[in-house]
C-alpha cells in the first residue's frame, strides 16, 4: 500500500482490502454454520473436521460460541458463529458472516421440530436484505440435526417436510435438506460400527458439501472479485462524499466570508458618510 492510501484508508479498511485481494487466489472456501444456540452447530462442524473429541467447536449447555470460529480441513474453513438466540447483537454478527460467507449450512435440531419463529424472522431478514435470495437458497444446506433423538424415521421425514414448505414460503424455492445425527457419528468412528456412520448421515453431508464446492468454485471466485471491486467502489464512493462535503464547507466559509465584508464595506461606508456629515455641520 502506498503511505498516500495509508494516510487516509483505516486499519479496517486496509485489513478488508487485504484480505478480499488474498481471498481471489484463495481456492479456500468459507462454509459458515449458522443456527439457534444449542441446536448441534458446533458438535456437527467437529464431526465435519474429524475431530472426534469436541475440542475445535467448543460444546457445552452453557454459551461457548460469542465470536466466529473457524478451522481449515480439507480445502475448506469451517466456521461457528454464535447462536442466533443467544444475544441481540449476535444476529447481526451472524448476518455479517454469511454475507463473506460462500457455502451455508443452517442448523436446526429435530426435537424442536418445524422452524421456530427466531429462524423464520432470520430467514425474512436475508430474504429481505439479500441482493439474490435464490443464490443464497442454493449455497445454504439446511441440516435437521440430532435426528437420534427422533422417534422414528416418519417425525424426521414430517419435520423436513413442515421446513421445506416453511423455506418455500418465504423464499419460492425449495432447499437442500439432510438430516444428520453428530453423536452416531461419532459413536461409529471410536467403535468402530459401519451401521451407526451409515445412519448419522454424516457422510453423505460431507458429499453434498463437496459437490456445492465443486458447482460454485468458480462462481465463489467470482463474487469474490465482486465484493472487492464493491468494496474499492465504496471506497471511492466514501471519499468522494468526503472532497464534496470539505467543498461544501469551504463554499459556504466563502459565502460567509463574502457576506461579512459586504456587511463591513457597507458599514464602512455608512460610517464615513455619518462622520463626513458631522464635519460639515461643524461649520454651521
């Protein structure tokens, strides 16, 4: 950067550009896991990056997740945001996420059942604020996790049924739904049980991740190019107001400027005109 940029740009603006510049020749791909606090976000993004232990994603029944996390496996940065519940302000952060975000995966667990009315105003919320609502559809894998805790295999299928016509109601399309048990998983790996990996689901996830990554690699690199000119634009944009407000307010010291010597000229003259007057009466 050149010290004039470095003279007006922030220590923001300078990280955002940097880091967009890097994200063009990053074939790296942002997945960012959005959901309720304490819906199974972080227990499945550990499965995700094979971490058996729960030692990435902090899990717990108390609020661990205040700031997004994130974790580089296999190509791809994993990344925890707080829970949508948790906090006012966390909305906002999660929303912030998504929007650098190039895959989703929204979580939502399977003993809730159909998407509650906080999910529904976030999903408004992006569909309102959103510059294309069906790309985002389409990045976002909505996840029915914990689905071990289901009854039976027909609540699991009534409940992905009640989301998709939830989805199709706000967004007119339909989603890409899996339902995904971390535990099972898990339970698989350390016992070694086929069966138990097979039925958490977890497996064919990470292909539909894959398979998004594949299909929008070069898309993601795209809108990645988009966001920095977006972002240079905006910059420009910023300083362009700030000359023709500096302009504005040198324009009107001016006009000030010329009003009060008008005024004082005027006074001037009104003075000299008094005291001439007063001289001239002298002889009187």
């Amino acid at each position: 950067m050149s010290e004039l940029i470095c003279k007006y740009l922030s220590n923001t603006e300078l990280a955002t550009l940097r880091i967009l510049k890097q994200s063009i020749s990053n074939k790296l791909v942002n997945l960012t896991c959005i959901g309720l606090y304490n819906h199974g976000k972080s227990s499945l993004l550990n499965v995700l990056i094979e971490d058996f232990k729960d030692s990435t994603f902090k899990t717990a029944d108390i609020r661990e997740t205040t700031t997004s996390l994130s974790f580089e496996h296999d190509g791809i940065n994993y990344i925890d945001t707080p829970g949508l519940n948790a906090k006012e302000h966390d909305d906002k952060r999660v929303f912030d996420s998504i929007k650098e975000s190039d895959i989703n995966l929204f979580v939502h667990t399977v003993t809730t059942g159909e998407f509650i009315e906080k999910e529904i105003e976030f999903l408004h919320k992006i569909k309102n604020n959103w510059q294309n609502p069906e790309e985002f559809i389409y990045r976002t894998i909505f996840v029915l996790s914990r689905i071990d805790k289901a009854n039976n295999n027909e609540d699991i299928n009534n409940t992905i049924n009640k989301m998709q016509l939830q989805i199709n109601e706000i967004f007119g399309f339909e989603a890409l739904i899996i339902p995904a048990s971390a535990k099972r998983y898990c339970q698989g790996i350390n016992e070694g049980k086929y069966i138990l990996r097979t039925k958490s689901n977890v497996e064919s996830l990470k292909t539909s991740i894959n398979k998004l990554k594949e299909k929008y690699l070069d898309s993601i690199l795209e809108t990645r190019k988009f966001r920095l000119k977006n972002t240079y634009d905006g910059l420009i944009a910023k300083y362009e107001a700030k000359r023709q407000d500096k302009l504005f307010e040198l324009s009107k010291q001016k006009q000030a400027q010329e009003k009060f010597l008008t005024s004082l000229h005027q006074d001037i003259n009104q003075i000299e005109s008094t005291l001439e007057k007063m001289y001239d009466r002298l002889g009187e």
